[in-house]
C-alpha cells in the first residue's frame, strides 16, 4: 500500500543481513578449511573467512533483489535459476576461462564467482608450502 518508501526497508534489511552472512560464513569455513587441508597459517584462514563472507552476502544479496524485482514466487524462481546457471557458466565451473569462445570473455570477469574462486586459489596456492621443490 506503499506506506514506506524502498529504501526504509531494504537498507535495514541490507544491515540487518551482514551477522547472519558472517555467522554462516564462518561456520563453514569453521567445518572445512582445516579437514580439506589447506594451509594452517591463521592469516589464510581468515583470509578464507573473509572471501567466503564477500561470496555470501552478494550471492544473498542478488537473490533478494531478483525477489524484489520478481515479485511472484514463479518469476522469482525462474529468474533465480537462470542466474545461477549463468553464474555457474561464467564462474568457470562449467566452461573454464581458457575454453570460452572469445566473445563470451567478458562474462567471466562479470560473475562474481570467478572473483571469489580466484582469491580462494590464490589464497592457497600462494602460502610457502607450495614453494617448496621436490626432485
């Protein structure tokens, strides 16, 4: 009945989604960072921390504005599953980045999945144990 305008309540919202983005991030970073194995330096694991909490609250973020955009439940799905299957494409889950056609390049650096996947590597692959040379 447009008592409120937009921003009175997404900007709350939008607060309000920050502690439970960080609790869920840092359960699962919690739960998995140690038993995959990666490197046991407290600086990449809170590096982790802070990548997988960026991947959430946007990835959260985006779908509340789809539901807010398509405000029936069919649209919303549908425009929900066509943006992860694009994310999914573009992240270089389902097509890596060297084997997309050139035209399709720009989408890669457009998700921001590919982001977060190329700070998680990076956070990995750049820690001195992969320094080391085996003969």
């Amino acid at each position: 009945m447009y008592f409120y305008p937009a921003w009175a309540y997404a900007i709350p919202a939008f607060i309000l989604m920050i502690p439970i983005s960080f609790l869920q991030s840092t359960i699962w970073t919690c739960l998995t960072y140690y038993v995959i194995g990666y490197s046991p330096e407290p600086g990449r694991f809170f590096r982790q921390l802070f990548l997988h909490f960026g991947i959430h609250f946007s990835s959260v973020s985006m779908f509340r504005f789809l539901a807010s955009t398509f405000q029936t439940t069919v649209a919303s799905t549908t425009a929900g599953s066509i943006s992860l299957l694009l994310l999914q494409t573009f992240g270089g889950f389902i097509i890596p980045h060297t084997s997309m056609p050139a035209w399709l390049k720009w989408g890669f650096w457009f998700s921001p999945i590919s982001y977060g996947e190329i700070g998680l590597a990076m956070n990995e692959f750049l820690s001195p144990r992969w320094n080391k040379v085996n003969h």
